[in-house]
C-alpha cells in the first residue's frame, strides 16, 4: 500500500483499513506463534501498514490543527 494511495482515501476509509491491517496483523502474529506462518516477512509488511495509516492520520490531526489555529487568530479569538 503506497504512501499517495492513502492521502486520497477519506477519514472513514483510512479508519477501516487500519482496522482491517491490525486485525490482519493479529493473525499474522497468532499463526507465528503456532509456527503456521509461511512468510515471516507478511508481519513486517503489516507493521509498515499500520506505521504508514497512522502517519497519514496524524498529518490530517496535525493540519486540521494548524487551519483551526489559523481560524481562530484571523478572528482575533
């Protein structure tokens, strides 16, 4: 999953698709454990995911701060 086929997803689908890397990244790491897994490196591509959903979400927290500080010094709050 690249970095630019994130920033064009929406809060919702971002959301979602965190939720579905981490619940895959609890399975990845349940078959480790029970030595079912095929390809060790899946769990480090999940936490890449995980890593680069997160970042994108907090850049979104971060520039929507950044507009409302914007907003609130234009009005002289």
């Amino acid at each position: 999953m690249k970095t630019s086929e994130l920033r064009q997803m929406s809060d919702e689908q971002l959301d979602l698709t965190l939720k579905e890397v981490v619940k895959n990244l609890f399975h990845l790491r349940f078959q480790s454990a029970t030595d079912r897994l095929e390809t060790p490196s899946e769990i480090i591509k999940a936490k890449r995911d995980v890593a680069r959903l997160k970042t994108v979400q907090r850049e979104r927290q971060l520039d929507a701060a950044k507009q409302g500080a914007a907003v609130a010094a234009g009005k002289g709050v």
